[in-house]
C-alpha cells in the first residue's frame, strides 16, 4: 500500500497510513471506521490479502466512499482477495480497483476529492499530464 501514500504525498493529500486486520483486530477495525468521518477522513482506501474483508468490514460501518484494493501474496496470486473485495451485498459497496492497484486507487481517491476541490482537480490533471509523458513520481 506503499504506492497509494507516494502518490497521495505527491498529490498533497493528507493520509493516514494504518495496519489493521478485519479478522485479528475488529474491534480495531470498527472503531476506526465508525470515527472516520469525524476525524475530517473523506475517503477510505482498504488493502487486504487472501480472505479480504476489510474493505467490506469498513464499508459496512461508515458512509464514507470505500476504496477497496486485494492484495497478492496467496497461492492463488490475489484471485481470492479479489473476488471477496468485489462481490459485496447490496447496500455495501465497495468500489474494487486491480489486485495490486494501490496506485490507481490513491488516484480513484483524489478524484473523489476533486468533486469538491478545484485545486485538487487542476493538481490531477498536471499528475496525468506527467504520466502521459512518460513521468514516474
């Protein structure tokens, strides 16, 4: 989830960047999502591996937008932290980006941010315009 932050520094976004596990920290994982909104957090982003639920976890306890990334690392090379990302109940949506797609999901969330932010629109476009030709941050 590394890339996700370098592109939020890059981007000027304040984040928070936090280890928790929706299987070994619930509790944890419950009171951070249900705080979110009252710490001025906009826009969640969650990466998980294997049985991910933590982007569901989250999303079922905040009306928050809720980016959820699946993580590789299991025999079957982020397939199943995918699908358990993806296939939410209704009523929980989660917006699913690729199985290692921290980078497209830091963008997805400052696009989030730039409905209401003119200034993170225009830092948006320069970013693309950099990508476009070739730049790396």
């Amino acid at each position: 989830m590394q890339p996700a932050s370098t592109i939020l520094r890059t981007l000027g976004v304040p984040h928070e960047l936090r280890v928790v596990s929706a299987h070994r920290n619930p509790d944890l994982v419950d009171e951070y999502a249900r705080t979110a909104d009252e710490r001025g957090i906009v826009v969640l982003i969650c990466g998980a591996g294997m049985a991910n639920h933590l982007a569901g976890a989250v999303a079922a306890r905040t009306a928050l937008p809720v980016i959820g990334v699946p993580l590789s690392g299991s025999k079957l090379q982020g397939m199943d932290s995918l699908l358990s990302t993806v296939q939410m109940p209704k009523g929980v949506p989660v917006a699913t980006v690729a199985v290692d797609g921290a980078v497209n999901a830091a963008i997805l969330a400052a696009q989030i941010l730039a409905v209401r932010d003119p200034d993170m629109k225009a830092k948006l476009y320069t970013f693309k315009d950099h990508l476009a030709a070739g730049y790396k941050p």
